[in-house]
C-alpha cells in the first residue's frame, strides 16, 4: 500500500508540487541563512584561524581575537620565562591607511610576524616567496587586496609598490588566506617593519604567539602564563569559539539571521503543514473506503507517513542542494560569507522531520478516528 | 443443502442507535432480515429508513447495539476490531454510490487495491486486476484515470474492485444512483452476471425501482424496521 500512497502523492501534481516547493524553500531558506551565519561567524575568526599559533597571549582586559589591547614589548620576555614554553614571537595587527598609486586610500590590516622566524605566515602562497619578506620594503598582500586595488583601476603583481602611512610598501608575494569580518585586506609584513608602518605608540605589540614544549599540553601552558599579571593566555580552539560567542552576544547578528530562520520554520509549517494537511483531508473518503475495504489503521497511518516524509526528504533535498549551489557559487566570490558545516543540513533536516512529523500527525489523528462507515454516506 | 445452510446473513433484531446531543436517535428498531447464497437482495425503502445504516452493520463497518448479526456463521457482534478489519478484506467486495475510485491511480491500480491489501504484490494483483477488467469490458482502458471514463464505466471499474479478490459477499449501496437508466440496467446485467455465484451473496441497499426487476428478494424497510419481504418486485409494486 505504501506504492499506492506513493502514488497518490505524486500524481496529485497541484499538491505536491506545492508541498515539495514550500518545503524546498523553508530548507533553502533556513540552510542558506544558516550557512551565511556561519560563514559570518568564521570571518569574525579568520586572524585565529590564518597565524594558527597552539597558544595566545593577549592583555588580560581582552575579549576577543579582533580586539587589540596593546601590550608592552617586554611581555614577549615574560612568556618566554614561563616553563614549558618552546618559544613565545611577537605579533602586530592593526588597522593601517593604504596610498595607492593613484592617491586613494585603503584601509588595511596590516600583520607584522615574527622576523626570524615569519610565525603566523600564510600557507597558501599564489605568487611570490614568504621569505622574501626578509627584503627591505617589503610585503605579501592578500587575494582581497589585490581584488579591492583591482576594483580601484590598480594592478597588483610582483613589485607593485605603494604606501602605508607613508611609507613605502613593495609587494613580494600574494597569499590567499580566510577574508576578515570587516573586509580589509591582511597585508603581511615583519614585526619590526609593521612597527615602522604603525603609528607611533608606548605600546605596540598585539598578541605573543606561543608554543608548549613536547609533553606540556596547550592548556597546561596557557594555565602557566596566565599567573602572570596583565596577561591572559588563550588556547587557539577557545579564542576561536570565545570570538563567536562574543559576537553572538553583543551584535544584532544571531537576531536577523534567527528572525529568517524562524521565517522559515513558519512557512514551512503554514505552507507544507496545511497542504499536507488538506490533502489527506481530501483524500479522507478514499481512506475511508480503504478501510472499509479491510486496510489497517497501522496500513493507513503507514501510507501517511511514507507521504509526509517522500515530501519532506524531497524538499529537503532540492532546499539544500539550491542552498548548495548558491554556497558553490559565492565561495568562488568570496562573498556574502558561506560555510555549511555538517551540523547546518542536520539541523535543517531536524526542522524538516519536525514539519512533516507535525502535519502527518494531526492528518493521522483525522484518519485514526475515521470511521469507515462514512462511505455510505 | 437445505434451507438453514444457504443463508449466508442472518440479522436479527438488531438495534442501533446514534447519539445526537440529550437524545438518542433510532436507526434501527429491531430489523431482521435473512441473505441466501446465490441470490440478490435489495434492500429498498424512503430515505432514511435506515437501509444504509442496515447495511453497515451488516458489512461489519459500524457496531451495532442489540441483536445478532451472522455473517458466514461468523458472529459480528463478537468480533474484536481487528477481527472484523480483516473479514472485511477476506469476505466483502463494496460498490459505493460515488464509486470511491482513487482519481489519481489507473483502473488496474484501483482494481488491484483489495488484492494489495490482502498481502498480494502489486505485479500479482494488477495481472489479476487486468483479468476482470477483462471480463467487464474494459480490456482497453487499464492505464485510463477515473476522469477519463463515463459514468457506466466507472462503476463497471468499481464492480471490478468489488470482485478482484472473490469475496462470498458483495455490498453494493445505490449502485445506480449516479447513473442514467441505461447505464444502471446495463450495471446490474453485468452484475448479475459476474458476480453472482451459487456460494456468493448479493446485497443491494437502493431507492432505484428501475432496478427492482434483477432482485431475487427484496426487503423493504420503513422507520428503522423491516416491514415486508417480496420474492418478486412485482409483489413489492402492488403491495
């Protein structure tokens, strides 16, 4: 019988192509915003995730990885007395003001690393030689600065030079590494040349990126710096979800992406939820005439269900693979951010078992108290 | 065989009653009425007399209150819920007055429903289905929807399903009410032809006295009793 429900579904064409679309788009919908927030989410870590130090040490008053309270140079020291350190390197972030060649001005955020030993450098080079920062002037851009200069009438490739707070910039490589929530493009220098760039300050050294040595755990050596006064040491993994769950708690963002997710569930239920439910309540005299034929009411609630569900996985399937396509699609532009972790599609086949569940549920209970009788009537 | 073993439904005295708010409303008052293998029976009687309400209780679809019914020497009134589910499939093929056909599935899909039922596989039932759709006529409409036949064929399409799996008793319920006469002589010819059988059972709950004549006997009922039995329609007419 479940053949029979099957086909009952699918050649009511008018009904099910209205089930599977407003399920295919309450999917669309709560997949693509959820994917948007995370990938929202992932820019908001993307300096964590590009220097992928085991262990930070950040001023005490720090929040989170994109707030920058400078620190003392002396505290590079500090960490490094501290047992069971490998090695503890400087690190300079900051947001600096970009000349370009025709006198418009970019914002940058410019990451000075570690001179010896260029801690923090990107892994992903598409032109150019890491090392070469090592040369007087020089920088590694990255892909979205080539593309924001690109957009301003400027090429940038090997040699190009330009300006940062005046001073002179040359570009010696081009990197491709995770974009920043705000969007500025990470220009890669030195520690001690971003500190030339860098408007003078007492206090200019970021973050001191650290390293346990064989036999400390991250943890344990984050628990040891951390008894150092003014300092907090942060592990990578809890500095990346401490980043998330400040953003999460003090902007409007978890809001206005949750409000369309919501919007979603609501149309999935108001639209899915009631055609389900008008087409068992159109297809009730059959049911009733089955059961007056002798079908169970295990047999109907059976065929029920196969409906919900076939739908409910069918919609389910278009929703996520548009979602998917549009995820395909923006990741090659980078933009609006797109990261669909597995939990995404999990939880929007959770919402889309709670749709059909709920509408084959209160359909069911009609067909249980249905009494085969009313065919005579 | 004598006369006790050819009668295939005996109801006796049954009452059932339906509550309408405060009151009880009476749909049976203590009907009785006897079917025999290999025959006809209609049941006939103004609206509301309670012929379709008789005959639920007779195909096991609604519970009675008092009385006896005995289906095949199966008695209903003792039958738990899914007892009576599965006689229902095992022994009755139903022909409705709106027909019921499933407007979504062909007419081989519709016929092979009660043999899906029963357990058969789709590909069994529906070489099954074909065979009698066959023998009523309609060998070339197998992958036709309900929508694309007349009303005649359509109910030769019900009569198909009632028979597909060889039930001992057919349950028919104005068989001919959506139909013109023509097509409701032609209905009841086929019927009579096809489905009666020396070890099956006819009944026929009607108003449609153009149908009287292909009756065997008929019962006719009035305020919830049976007040006449007529083994000729001619009887009925001049009662």
């Amino acid at each position: 019988m479940l053949n029979v429900a099957l086909k009952m579904l699918f050649r009511d064409r008018a009904k099910y192509a209205m089930l599977v679309c407003g399920l295919a788009f309450c999917s669309l919908l709560m997949c693509q915003q959820s994917s948007v927030f995370c990938g929202l989410m992932m820019w908001t870590t993307a300096t964590v995730r590009n220097i992928g130090a085991p262990v930070w040490v950040v001023d005490a008053k720090v929040e989170q990885a994109n707030e920058v309270i400078p620190m003392r140079q002396i505290e590079v020291d500090r960490v490094r007395s501290v047992k069971g350190v490998a090695w503890a390197v400087p690190l300079y972030i900051g947001i600096e003001q970009a000349r370009l060649g025709d006198g418009s001005f970019q914002n940058v955020q410019v990451v000075g690393l570690d001179t010896g030993t260029l801690t923090g450098r990107p892994m992903n080079m598409t032109a150019g030689r890491i090392e070469d920062l090592r040369l007087p002037d020089s920088v590694v851009v990255d892909q979205v600065a080539v593309e924001k200069f690109r957009r301003k009438g400027i090429k940038i490739e090997l040699g190009t030079v330009f300006e940062i707070n005046d001073k002179t910039a040359r570009v010696v490589g081009i990197c491709h590494v995770s974009r920043s929530f705000l969007g500025q493009p990470y220009i890669y220098t030195t520690y001690d040349r971003a500190l030339q760039y860098a408007k003078p300050s007492r206090k200019q050294l970021s973050y001191v990126l650290a390293a346990p040595q064989p036999g400390v755990s991250d943890r344990e050596l984050a628990d040891r710096i951390n008894k150092l006064d003014g300092l907090r040491a942060i592990e990578s993994d809890e500095l990346f979800w401490m980043t998330i769950r400040w953003y999460i708690k003090n902007t409007g963002i978890p809001i206005s992406f949750g409000t369309v997710v919501i919007l979603g569930l609501i149309v999935g239920v108001a639209i899915a939820g009631q055609t389900f439910y008008l087409f068992v309540h159109d297809n009730l005299r059959f049911l009733a005439a089955f059961k007056a034929m002798g079908a169970r009411n295990s047999t109907l609630a059976a065929m029920v269900l196969t409906q919900a569900f076939s739908v409910g996985f069918i919609g389910y399937g278009i929703g996520v693979g548009l979602a998917s396509w549009f995820g395909n699609t923006v990741l090659a532009r980078e933009a609006p951010p797109f990261f669909m972790p597995w939990q995404v599609p999990a939880f929007v086949a959770g919402v889309i078992l709670f749709i059909c569940s709920f509408s084959a549920l209160i359909a069911l209970a009609k067909v249980m108290r249905l009494e085969p009788a009313v065919v005579f009537r | 065989m004598s006369d006790e073993t050819k009668i295939a439904v005996r109801v006796e005295n049954v009452v059932k009653t339906f509550s309408g708010g405060d009151s009880r409303v009476f749909a049976l008052k203590g009907a009785s009425l006897e079917a025999r293998f290999g025959e006809i029976l209609m049941i006939v009687g103004p609206s509301g007399c309670g012929k379709t309400t008789l005959l639920s209780v007779i195909c096991g679809t609604l519970k009675f209150d008092e009385g006896k019914i005995t289906v095949f020497d199966k008695d209903l009134g003792k039958m738990r819920n899914g007892d009576m589910t599965r006689f229902r499939r095992e022994n009755i093929g139903f022909i409705f007055q709106q027909f019921n056909l499933i407007p979504t599935l062909t007419t081989v899909e519709n016929v092979s429903i009660p043999l899906i039922l029963q357990g058969k596989s789709t590909a069994e039932a529906e070489r099954r289905a074909r065979v009698v759709l066959e023998q009523v006529g309609l060998g070339e409409k197998f992958k036709s929807y309900p929508n694309q036949l007349s009303g005649g064929q359509q109910q030769r399409v019900a009569i198909s399903r009632a028979l597909v799996h060889e039930p001992r008793l057919i349950i028919c319920d104005e068989p001919t009410a959506a139909l013109d006469s023509v097509s409701g002589h032609k209905t009841l010819e086929l019927l009579k032809a096809s489905a009666l059988q020396p070890d099956r059972c006819v009944i026929i709950v009607t108003h449609d006295s153009r149908i009287y004549q292909f009756a065997d006997r008929i019962v006719q009922m009035d305020d919830g009793h049976v007040v006449g039995h007529f083994d000729d329609h001619t009887q009925l007419q001049h009662a």
